[in-house]
C-alpha cells in the first residue's frame, strides 16, 4: 500500500477556491485509474491545539504501490488538474507520501 496525501492552502482572495479545488479533483482526479481509494475534504474545525487548521482542502489515495503513485503522477487528467485547478486555486501545498 502506498498513501500519497495533500493539503491544500487556498487562495484566500477567492472564496469560491474551496468548492472549486474539491469540484476539480472529484473530476479529474477521481477517474485516474490505479487509485485504490480516493478521500477529499475540508478541513474539521478541532478544540485540540495539536490539530493543525491552517488548511482549506486535504486529499488523502491510496495505491497497491509505488509505481502506481508514479503513473497517477504523469496521469493526463492529473495534469491537467495542476494547470485547469491547482494554480489558479491554492498558495501553498504541503505533501506526504509514505508507504
């Protein structure tokens, strides 16, 4: 199993920026083929100071392995989710990969 996570930092000057960034992965991203699982949402408000809430929007796949991660990487719909979504959409990303 490989889990390839994502957290988003939004443009805050758009208040649309949320529902589009989710909108666009269920629509680009969701089809690739070789996600095993596929997990996108809004931050949860938390009481608990360890909780990091500077985000907007977190994705979270999984894939049988490495390799696959790979190819969802090169994925035409993933590329194109990074010029049509992701840099109009967000200031920042922060990611995590591990297997």
């Amino acid at each position: 199993m490989f889990s390839h996570v994502v957290i988003f930092w939004t443009d805050s000057s758009n208040p649309r920026a949320t529902d589009e960034l989710l909108a666009g992965m269920e629509r680009y991203l969701k089809p690739i083929p070789g996600i095993r699982h596929f997990h996108a949402g809004r931050v949860i408000p938390s009481h608990r100071e360890v909780v990091d809430q500077s985000y907007q929007v977190a994705l979270n796949l999984s894939f049988d392995d490495a390799a696959a991660q790979d190819a969802y990487q090169v994925h035409p719909l993933h590329l194109e989710f990074m010029e049509r979504v992701f840099k109009p959409l967000c200031r920042q990303v922060r990611i995590y990969d591990f297997a």
